[in-house]
C-alpha cells in the first residue's frame, strides 16, 4: 500500500467523525423553557406579562436558527441580517390565526420570498444571567438599537390584580389572539418546564401522540371515528370531536403530534370533553 492510500485511510475516519459531529450538532435540540398552566392562586403583580403568540417556537443561536427539536430553519440570509450574535428566544410569527401559514412558510428546505411575511417575535434572553425583569430591560435597549426588519420584540406590561389580567386577556382573545404569558420577575432563565413561566388561556389545550385510531359509525362508516392517543405523562385515551370531513377520511398519521383543548381533568388524570384542534407540524 502506497503513502497515499495509507494517508487516506488514517484520515478517512477524522473525515466520517467530523461530518458526524456536524450533523449531530445540527440536529441537537436547544434547552428551552416551557410553560405551566396558569393557577388563580398566583400573584400576579410578581409577574410580567406578554401576549401568547401562536407561532412557531424558534431559538437564535446568534448564526442560525434553530427549531425546538433542533432542526435548521432555512431562513433567507436577509431574513437574519441585523440580528445580534446572542442567544435569542421567540416565535416565528405571521399575525394572529395565521399558524398554520407560517408553518407552511417556515418548513421548507430551501430559502423562499414567503419569509418576508414573518418576523422573529423575541420574548427572552437565555444565556443573560439577570432576572427576568433585567432581561426584560435588555430586551428594550435591544429593540431601540437594532435595525433587522425581520426582528421584533413582544411587548410585556404589568398588572395590578387579577381582575385586570382577565380583562387583558379578555381583549387579546376578542382581537383573535391565543392568551397571555406570565414570566415571575425575578426569575432566571430555567430549562424544562417551569412554574417560573405560566400560560393563560380561555380553555385548557395539551398536546399528544397519535397511537391508534378507533373506526367510525353511522355518517363517519368507513372513516376514522376517534383518535387513540398518549400525553407526555403517559395518560391514553380518544379524542373523537373536532375534525372535519377531510381530517376523518385523512386522519393524522401514527406518531404524529396533535394539539387538543379539555376542560379539565378527570380524578385519573384524564382531560375531560378533549376536542382536536390540529397536527403540531413544527420542524
């Protein structure tokens, strides 16, 4: 075996681990903070609170993009011209009701002109290490001093009692918006779920797993009837309202994630009158 064959064996496995490693890191799902419900027992003038946007959950890494599963937006380089090189958490967002266009905007794989109808709506800075009152206020210093038209910044406010919050939330709701977010003033950035962050809705919504599918009756013979399904803390059960004609005779594929609306749970923690509201599609 001559030098050169012998040089390329010793360097192909450097070559096999880099291209490994790149694509690993790639795909390697950024720690975000998530949401708990919203408790009536809370004090909210320990909080701050902000619109809940229904967009496409996206981290800023400071160069790319990134999904919560960790998947590569392929953003138009114009898209991200201006943007700071610090860690940035958002939504892609179109405007309120428009989810499922922005999924279909943000998802390709290739760059397109359809970006220029979203902008990344930040709502937090996870590697300041101030409380979020603190980062609250960077975030101002932040929306005064950049110029990318593709960035924004959702705006927080307060609130003196819990009377006013249902108002806020009322108006948000009547205007076509999803709720409100409630992020503890003094909190630091927290990975995993969090009772430092709280959500506010007019009804409960959870997401789950497509693992089965019951058959139909009567005017749905033929058709799917419920969806079989699993949450994250393991409770199975069917969900057979909500879906359209369409979604019956195409139901949501196994392994699928949905989001669905309850109100509330039954003692074995299983949410009660679930209703389908549409395929999680997020990369």
């Amino acid at each position: 075996m001559n030098n050169a064959n012998r040089h390329s064996l010793v360097r192909l496995p450097v070559i096999l681990l880099f291209l490994f490693v790149a694509s690993a890191a790639a795909k390697e799902k950024p720690d975000i903070m998530q949401a708990k419900i919203f408790r009536p027992s809370i004090d909210v003038t320990e909080y701050w609170v902000s619109e809940k946007l229904d967009g496409v959950r996206a981290r800023w890494n400071g160069k790319q993009l990134i999904s919560k599963n960790g998947h590569l937006f392929h953003a138009p380089a114009w898209f991200t011209e201006g943007f700071p090189d610090v860690t940035l958490d958002g939504e892609l967002w179109l405007a309120r009701g428009q989810y499922q266009q922005t999924i279909s905007i943000v998802s390709r794989k290739t760059p397109h002109s359809g970006w220029r109808k979203v902008k990344l709506m930040v709502f937090d800075l996870p590697d300041k290490p101030k409380p979020f009152s603190g980062r609250v206020s960077a975030m101002r210093r932040m929306a005064k001093q950049l110029h990318a038209p593709y960035l924004g910044f959702i705006k927080q406010f307060r609130v003196v009692s819990g009377d006013e919050l249902k108002q806020r939330l009322d108006q948000i709701v009547a205007g076509g918006g999803e709720g409100l977010m409630l992020h503890r003033q003094d909190s630091l950035y927290q990975y995993g779920r969090s009772d430092r962050l709280l959500k506010l809705k007019p009804y409960h919504d959870a997401e789950a797993v497509v693992i089965g599918y019951r058959p139909g009756k009567g005017q749905f013979t033929g058709k799917m009837g419920a969806l079989k399904v699993r949450t994250e803390n393991g409770k199975e059960f069917y969900i057979g309202t909500g879906f359209s004609h369409r979604e019956r005779k195409n139901p949501p594929p196994l392994g699928s994630l949905i989001s669905f609306r309850h109100q509330g749970y039954t003692d074995n923690g299983i949410p009660r009158f679930a209703v389908f509201i549409r395929i999680r599609e997020e990369p």
